[in-house]
C-alpha cells in the first residue's frame, strides 16, 4: 500500500532533522508500504533511535506539544476506568483540562481517526498532545492498577462461576464425594469381600477403557492427513505481508532475566512483519532483576513491558489477564521465556485460521524440546511429549473430543478470548482448562502442524515441581467440568464427556493408582498367588494382569512409535525404562494431591535456562534428535 502523505512528510522531517539517515528513510518506507502499516510502526521496529526522539518528530510535524506523562501524569479526575481497556488499545486519554474547559487528549497516533474518535468521546472542545505509546501504557498501569489487577483475578469468577477452580469442591460434590466414602465404608464392613471385588472390577474396566481409548486416539491421531498439513503450509507462503493482522504475543516471565536477550532473539527470527507483532513482555512488579534486564537490553519499539501489580494468586493466568487489557491484535499468542518457535508459526496460525469454520477459536501448536538428548529425564520427557502432541491431541481433534491446551503456543482469536473471561488464575494449569470451556462455550480447538522447541526439565526435582503442578491443574479442571455432568454431554457430547473423563479423570487416576496395582501384582508374585484369589476370581484376575502387562506394554509401544514422525530414532530404546518415568509420575500426582489439600492455588515455579543447551539453542534439523 502506497504511503499516506502525512507518513511521507513524517519521513521527510525525521530525515531532513537527521534523526534518522536517508538509507533508513528508504528502508523504512519500502517496509511500511510492504507491510501495510504506519510509516512510525516500521521505524520504531529497528532499533535505530530512542523511541523518545522519534515522537518529538512527530510531535513537531503537528505543531503539538509532547508531553512526559512519567513526570506529568494524567488527571485522574478525568479518567474512567471502564475505558482503560480502550486507553491502551487506542493509545490515546485524557491528560488535562485546561482553565477555559477544553480537555486536553494525549495520544501517541495523532491523524484524522484519532481526532474523529477523540470527538465521539469527549467533544469538539478538546485539543491534542503528543505522548510516547509507553507512557500511556504505563499510566494505564499505574492509573488502574487496582481496578485492572481485580479484574484480572476475579473476571471469571464475578461473570461465570461455575467455570472458576477459586471454590475447590462445591457442596454438592462435598456431598457426593462423603455418600460414596460412607456407602464405601459401610460396604467394607457388611460384605468387605464383594465390596473389594466390585471396586477391583469398577477400577479394571476403567483401566481397560483408558488403554483402549489412548489407542484409539493414537491410531485416529496418526492418520492425520499430511495434505492438509502441506496445503496450510502453502496458504502460508503465499500469504502477502500487507494482508497479515497484528498479532498480540503474551511472553509472561518471573525471575528470569537471563533467558530474555534469548527470547527476543527468537521472536525476531519470526517470519511475520516485526511492525505486527504487539510483543508484552508480562513481568511481576517486584520483579525489579528482569524489569532492569529488559531496559538495559534496549529492545525494539513492539516490545511493551506489561508490569503486573502484587496479588494473590500470584500465577501465569493472571499476569495474561492483566496484559490482556493493553492487547490491540486480532489474534494472540502465549509463549513461554524459554521456547523457540518455528519461524513459519504465525504465518501457518494465520492460514489455518482463514481456512476454518467460525467455532474454530484456538489453534495449538505442536510442542517438543531442543535438549532432548541431554539426559535420561530429558529423553524420556521428549517421549512423552512427542506421543501427546504428534498423536494423541490430534486424534482429540479429529474425533472432536475437548482438547487441554499446552502450556504455550496457544493461538486465540482474541474476541473469543475477551469473551470467556480468558484464563482462570485459580487453576494452576489454566491452558487445559481454557481448552474445556471453550468446548464447553460452543467453540472448537484445532492442531497446527507447527512446532515450538521448549526447554526440558532435566534435572528430577524441577520436573517434579512442574509435573506436580500439571497435575494439581488437572484435578482442579475434573472437579470444575464435572459440577455439571449433564451441561458438559449437553454441549460436547457423550463421545466428548466420555473422552473428558477418559483423559482428564485418566491422567488423575493413573498416577495415583499405578502404585497401588504394581503392590498388588508384586505382593500376588511373592506369594505365589496365594491368599488374593478371594478378591481377584478368576475373571477379575485376568483382566487386571491384562491391563498390567497388555495394556502397559502397549503403552510402551505406543512410546517407541512417538518420534517416528521427526526420525528420532535414537529415542526407541529408552521406552523400555518408562516405568521408572511413571514411577516418577506417581510421586508428583501424589504431591499434587496433597498440594490440593493444603495449597491449591500455589504455583510452583519451574526453573528455566538450566540446560547446558539453552544458550545454543537452535531448531533442530528434521530427523535429527536436539
């Protein structure tokens, strides 16, 4: 799109001032008209000059004056914290009011929109001043700190309830849980024998059901078409820069300044136009180190550092809520500090989305690790993840079955997103449980073949932390969907409920029973089979062993097939050792449970930049195991 001749004059002075070089004019031009945006956009996304100087620019080609809201912050008389949302989005507020009653507005896009939108909102007698797009970020901020930071926490809570984990079990479910313990009891004491068949035989068939759907997910998920996947990638390609939306990112850190100049450098490397993409930088205000890390690094004008006001809970999705408010893309993107995605992601997101009905609202990326090789716990971790995301989800997807979100990549259409109330900070594993509400709210999520490479947890009590919390979560997201059974098969369907309770309730159980089946099988093998025939007949037994040994076997195989589809072969041997990972398993679901007890909105921290790949970290070639 060719430029605007207010852009043009913009250059013409900011050139002419030597505030930026003519060679930079050139570049900055050709990239605003390639791009479709400001000609300011293109600029403030090269580090070329101190973003202060290009708006005295343009505060001079207006013949404005610019203000420094840090020194000179805003009347709180005249703003209104309903439109803070507004404030951030339009970069534009009210600043003052002057003795003869007109109101002074500060934007950082003086033009003709803002002076139409200015009028609709305050009047003709209002006059402009210039501001830098960070200063209004900031006094928005520091304006509604509060009001943003209770609205961040409570949104979900005020508007929909039942959709929030802040109530851990409700009184029905009390009730239910207590009958179930009492009939339990009481079974034990009147008829203790049938009593331990009939739970062996509930408990059994729920195993069976567990390993039977896994594999169907497996060989459903496996047969997704790679047409489809070639043809996005090619919508991809084909897709002109000047018809690409603005992208929110949400990068939501805590303590790890280190790992930043790495990060920028990755969301750099993107295949998407630097002057759309909305980068929030999500940090904890008194999380002074990485705050200071930021400033120093002296990162390009998209970059924002969104700082999120002391609170509790004090988690992931309530630092999203918060910079939520200040996002202005169509769509958004939550990336962990530590991933790396394929450079092609966003281009691939954009396609996929074009391509889908409407009920489609969240697009998931692949995830996986770039230490994969690092060590034991690494390997088997890569394993793990190469079975969930490369054939498990997907099978989800296709049999259309609610889909728990990973923890990153997640692609949103942002109204969608605003009009959930996002992310629920009481649970601890909010992408999963934003993946069920959205199935539950009448939307769907898709799989993207796109990979983003993560940092794995190598070291045992790291991945213990992070595990344990994963876990809690997933409790939390089972007793908040199953408050009501009925509204949940009413709006996904028995297939849906069923495959909800299956991997969801599957999970849970499994690492609390496995435990408890391997002491049986252990104790039946010492003994010789002697003394559990009372509780195990012979048709029980045979189903229980079947599970034991058939169905974990085939979990094993299931693991060996996982990283076919990158040629990681080197990996297939260790599937062998995979009980000792379950092993490991069992222990963080019994910390989440007591965790649930005791502390269930605590969010363990999982330490990042640990590995002795994180410094080198690159996309790992296909077939070539990172």
């Amino acid at each position: 799109m060719a430029l605007s001749p207010t852009d043009r004059a913009i250059g013409d002075l900011l050139a002419g001032r030597q505030i930026i070089t003519l060679p930079q004019l050139d570049e900055a031009v050709a990239l605003a008209e390639r791009w479709n945006v400001r000609l300011g956009d293109a600029i403030l996304s090269r580090n070329w000059i101190d973003p202060a100087v290009y708006y005295q620019g343009i505060a001079y080609h207006y013949a404005l004056p610019l203000v420094d809201l840090i020194k000179d912050p805003p009347d709180l008389a005249l703003l209104r914290s309903a439109e803070a949302d507004t404030y951030a989005r339009t970069l534009t507020m009210p600043w003052g009011q002057q003795q003869n009653g007109r109101i002074l507005v500060a934007t950082a896009v003086p033009g003709p929109e803002t002076v139409l939108v200015a009028r609709q909102r305050w009047g003709t007698a209002i006059d402009f001043v210039v501001v830098s797009k960070f200063d209004i970020v900031w006094s928005v901020q520091t304006a509604f700190a509060d009001a943003l930071s209770h609205r961040a926490v409570y949104d979900l809570v005020e508007h929909d309830p039942e959709m929030s984990a802040r109530t851990v079990m409700t009184t029905p479910q009390v009730v239910f849980c207590y009958a179930l313990i009492s009939m339990l009891l009481a079974g034990l004491a009147v008829a203790p024998i049938a009593t331990l068949i009939a739970i062996n035989v509930v408990l059994s068939v729920f195993y069976l059901g567990n390993f039977l759907f896994k594999g169907l997910l497996v060989a459903t998920g496996g047969g997704r078409a790679t047409e489809m996947n070639y043809e996005i990638k090619i919508a991809a390609r084909n897709l002109r820069d000047d018809e690409l939306p603005v992208f929110t990112v949400l990068v939501p850190m805590f303590r790890e300044g280190k790992v930043l100049p790495r990060l920028a450098q990755s969301l750099r490397a993107l295949d998407y136009p630097l002057g759309k993409l909305d980068i929030k930088i999500v940090l904890e205000a008194g999380d002074s180190e990485t705050i200071e890390q930021a400033r120093l690094l002296g990162l390009e004008g998209v970059f924002e550092v969104i700082r999120v006001p002391p609170s509790h809970p004090q988690t992931k999705p309530k630092a999203c809520n918060f910079a939520l408010r200040f996002a202005r893309g169509e769509y958004l993107v939550i990336y962990d500090a530590e991933d790396r995605p394929e450079p092609d992601q966003l281009r691939k997101v954009v396609a996929t989305f074009r391509r889908s009905p409407p009920e489609v609202a969240c697009l998931q990326c692949r995830l996986n690790y770039y230490n994969a090789s690092e060590n034991w716990l690494s390997r088997m971790f890569t394993l793990d993840y190469s079975l969930w995301f490369d054939l498990v989800l997907p099978g989800l997807e296709r049999l259309n079955i609610p889909i728990p979100l990973g923890g990153t990549s997640n692609h949103f259409k942002i109204d969608v997103l605003r009009e959930l109330h996002a992310w629920d900070p009481f649970n601890v594993t909010e992408d999963a449980d934003l993946g069920i509400r959205l199935s539950e709210k009448g939307y769907r999520v898709a799989i993207v073949d796109s990979t983003t490479y993560e940092e794995a947890s190598c070291h045992a009590g790291n991945w213990i932390r992070q595990r344990s919390r994963w876990i809690k979560g997933y409790m939390q997201t089972l007793l908040v969907h199953t408050r009501r059974p009925l509204h949940l098969i009413r709006n996904t369907g028995w297939l849906g409920f069923l495959g909800f309770v299956f991997f969801i309730g599957g999970t849970v159980l499994s690492g609390l029973l496995n435990p408890l089946f391997w002491l049986l099988y252990t104790v039946w093998l010492v003994m010789a089979s002697n003394g559990l025939e009372a509780v195990f007949p012979q048709y029980l037994l045979l189903i229980s062993l079947s599970n034991l040994l058939v169905g974990n076997g085939a979990f094993i195989f299931l693991s060996m097939i996982a990283p076919l589809r990158r040629g990681w072969l080197s990996l297939i041997p260790y599937s062998l050792t995979a009980f000792a990972y379950w092993l490991l398993i069992s222990i963080a679901a019994y910390k989440a449970l007591w965790q649930l007890a005791r502390h269930p909105f605590y969010w363990e921290k999982t330490r990042h930049g640990v590995s002795k790949h994180a410094k080198a970290a690159t996309l790992p070639a296909e077939g070539v195991l990172p």
